[in-house]
C-alpha cells in the first residue's frame, strides 16, 4: 500500500522557484501556473521498495493547476478501485488523468523486478517514480466488484442549483459583477486579477450559490462555457456525476472533484447532510483566485 504525492514546479536554470512569474494573468486566463518539473513524494523520480505481487497505490495531484496523465511502462494495465477516496466499481485503464486536489487507488501487479511509472501530460513520457519489488507477497486477487458510500440518491423533488462557468481567455466573458459593480473584462483583469465567474458574478468566499436544508438532495446542473478543462471541487461531499473522464465510455461515480471538458454540461448529484458553509471552485488554484469559486450552505 503505496501513498504518491504527485507535484509539479516551474524552475528557473539554476533550479530555483520561478518567483518572477508569480501572477501572471496568462497563467491566470489560460490553464494556471503549469511547471517544468515533477516530483513525488517530494523527490526526483523516486525509488519506492514494493512487496512483489498486488500492489496499490494511492496517487494524489497536489499540483496547483498541472493535469497530471499517469502510465505503466511495458503499457502494463491499472485497475482503478477507487476515486477520490470513494469506493467505486474497478475498470482497468492504460492511463489515468488526474486533476489538481484529484485522487485514485489503483491496483497493479508487480514483477519481479522494477515497474516503471511514467507521466504523459505533455505526450513526452517523464520518470515520475520507480518501483522496486523486494520479497515475495502472496497473490491477491484483483477486486471486481466495490462499494460506494451511499447509493446515487432519487432525484425527484430534488433542488438543481444551475451554474454556469465564464471566463478565461478565448471565452465569452464580456462583463461581471465584482462587489457589487458590473464591471467589463478588461478591467477586472487589469484593475483586480479577476477573469473567472459563475453565474455572471465574480466568486470568492461571499458569493453565496444556494442555502440548503439539511439532508436536501441537490443537483449542482454545471455548464463549463470555457475554453479550458476545470477540476471542480466540493468541500464537505462527495457526489455522483456520470463521469466522461476515462475514455469514451461514461461511468457513474462518486468523487469530490470532477474534471470537466471545455463546453461539457454535468449534473453533481449529492445529499446535503454536512451542515457548514462549503466552497465549490476550480481547483486549479489560479483560477479560483482569479474569480472561479462560490459558497454552499447547508444548515
């Protein structure tokens, strides 16, 4: 059982962080501060010492804003068993996309020997770390079936709370409110950093997006009309979306963070039973910053 912590960090020559780029509103409008070298488990391409047979590993993107692709060498099969710490049906896959604050448990079969894994976000493969089989482990199957906290919940008489995602460069953002005044792009970007809104409003932690009763089941009806995938995030649940995130076939999961495809429309189905006031935003950091984030209460 293998815990990797995957991140990435823009460096200069001397490999020093690149505080000179620090805010720059092309990272902010585009898809955020992407680096130019990965590590794990805050290391270079580690070695990690596995027991040979099943292993599992548990990759979390602690990347600010890096959609991290993840593969076996010798294209060897992953099965996914779990996603963002909820059970799930396992499905194998060649490779797995993973978005910042995104996690999955995945298992693999160990040679003797060294299994290589590899990250392909930029189509050229980079060393992301090395496992190292030591003694022998008994066999274990590889689990076919899983078990989700809660069942996808009966949506009639349900709350749908529509969102709709603005912003960034190429987009169809002309104007928003901020504070109150409804102000054009180009001056929330120039004057304030902003650039991101939901629902015409530029987001922060007094955007308020819905009061929910307690035990309320909710659908969160999103429409990404950006020109840029979003790693979206609720603090304080999980819900069950019908995920295009693993290829042509679309899977009904239960995740807190979900990515989604420029223009995809997405339904976040969920129970409000955690009462607080939550954060749903990007969790590409940048863009949350820039406007890309709003409140729920539940009480």
């Amino acid at each position: 059982d293998v815990t990797l912590v995957a991140d990435d960090w823009r460096l200069t020559e001397d490999y020093q962080l690149h505080e000179a780029s620090f805010g720059s509103l092309m990272d902010w409008s585009h898809r955020g501060r992407v680096g130019n070298w990965l590590t794990v488990n805050g290391e270079t391409d580690p070695v990690i010492s596995v027991a040979s047979g099943t292993v599992r590993l548990r990759v979390i993107n602690a990347a600010n804003a890096r959609v991290l692709a993840f593969r076996l060498s010798a294209d060897r099969p992953m099965r996914v068993v779990a996603l963002d710490g909820a059970p799930c049906d396992p499905f194998d896959l060649q490779t797995i996309r993973l978005a910042p604050a995104q996690r999955a448990d995945i298992m693999v079969e160990m040679p003797a020997g060294d299994l290589r894994l590899e990250e392909v976000s930029t189509g050229e493969p980079v060393g992301a770390a090395v496992l190292k089989a030591n003694d022998m482990a008994p066999a274990i199957a590889l689990p076919t079936t899983g078990m989700a906290w809660y069942q996808r919940p009966d949506l009639s008489g349900a709350r749908v709370i529509d969102i709709h995602m603005q912003g960034g460069a190429m987009g169809n953002l002309a104007s928003a409110e901020f504070e109150g005044e409804v102000l054009a792009l180009r001056d929330l970007a120039q004057e304030h950093s902003k650039l991101w809104a939901f629902n015409g409003i530029v987001g922060g932690y007094h955007h308020q997006l819905a009061d929910l009763d307690l035990g309320e089941v909710t659908v969160l009806r999103v429409w990404n009309d950006t020109r840029w995938e979003h790693g979206l995030h609720l603090h304080g649940h999980h819900f069950w979306v019908d995920s295009k995130e693993f290829g042509e076939k679309t899977l009904p999961v239960l995740r807190d963070t979900y990515l989604m495809a420029p223009g995809e429309r997405a339904d976040l189905v969920f129970v409000a039973d955690n009462p607080g006031m939550w954060l749903f935003h990007c969790h590409t950091m940048e863009h949350h910053a820039a406007g890309m984030g709003a409140v729920i209460s539940v009480t």
